[in-house]
C-alpha cells in the first residue's frame, strides 16, 4: 500500500512540467509507463488475484488503489486542462490510455517487446492529438494567453504613408 501511495509524487512532478510541454500525452503516457511497467504494479496484481476471494484484504487494499487511482487521474485532469484541453476530452484520453498502458503491462508479463509497446504507444499519442484537434478548438496554455495578452497591449508601430 505504500508503494501506491509513494507512485503518486512523480506523477505531481510530470504533471507540474505540462506548461513548458510540447506533448502533454508523451507526458502523461510516460508517467503511466513509469507505474505501470515498475515491480509495484506487478505485487499490486498478484494481491489483488488473492484478495478477490479474500474479502479481508480487499477490504483493506481498496480504499488506497481507488485513492491513489483518482488522484492520478485528478492530477492529470488539472495538467490537461491547463494545457488546453476539454475536461470531457481529457477524462476520455486518461482512461483509455490508462486501459492502453495497464493492457500493455500484462502484455509484457510473458511477451517482453517492450521496444514495440513503446512504439505502438507512440502512434496511440498520435492518433489521439490527432482526434482531439479535430473534435473542438483548444484554448491556448495559460503561457500562450499571457503572451497573447501582452502583444495586444503593445502599442502597434506606425508605418509610414506609401509615396508614389
């Protein structure tokens, strides 16, 4: 159970970094990739195949996967929309790629091609930037609007009359 809690600090770090990111889902798959693939989601895996006939245990390890679960997810959901993207959109995105990476993970269990998860993770984040741009306009990161703000109050320079 401390693992989990502990899995949660270098998610805030990445997540923190989203508005100086050039791919906040890079981001955030990396950071999944880090949970996901670590020794500590493969304990969590065979406690949680004992504690589905034990309801003890289940009652015990629960309350933290699901705490630690939905602070993963409201961390990324804080980083996404700072970056821009729809609440809906980014719920949507966290899911799937968490059923992606999570999937992968038991994948490498007994394949162990982590190269071409990796690259099949790749064409995920491009497929799904690809959707999400098309679905609605983005709102510039708060860096971008602060940008866009001060080169509006800047006065525009004059430009001399043509002479023919």
């Amino acid at each position: 159970m401390f693992a989990y809690e502990q899995a949660v600090e270098p998610s805030r770090k990445i997540a923190a970094t989203i508005d100086t990111s050039t791919h906040p889902l890079r981001d955030f798959i990396e950071d999944s990739w880090q949970v996901y693939f670590d020794w500590t989601f493969t304990i969590a895996l065979e406690v949680l195949v004992i504690a589905r006939t034990d309801p003890a245990l289940m009652t015990r390890i629960e309350p933290v996967m699901r705490s630690t679960r939905e602070t993963m997810i409201e961390i990324w959901t804080q980083a996404f929309a700072r970056a821009g993207m729809a609440k809906a959109d980014s719920e949507a995105l966290i899911a799937l790629t968490l059923l992606i990476v999570r999937g992968m993970a038991m994948d490498d269990v007994w394949i162990k091609d982590k190269q071409r998860l990796k690259a099949l993770l790749s064409l995920w984040a491009e497929i799904a930037t690809a959707q999400i741009a098309t679905r609605r306009p983005v709102k510039p990161p708060a860096r971008q609007k602060a940008a866009l703000s001060q080169a509006k109050s800047q006065p525009k320079p004059r430009t001399k009359p043509r002479t023919k």
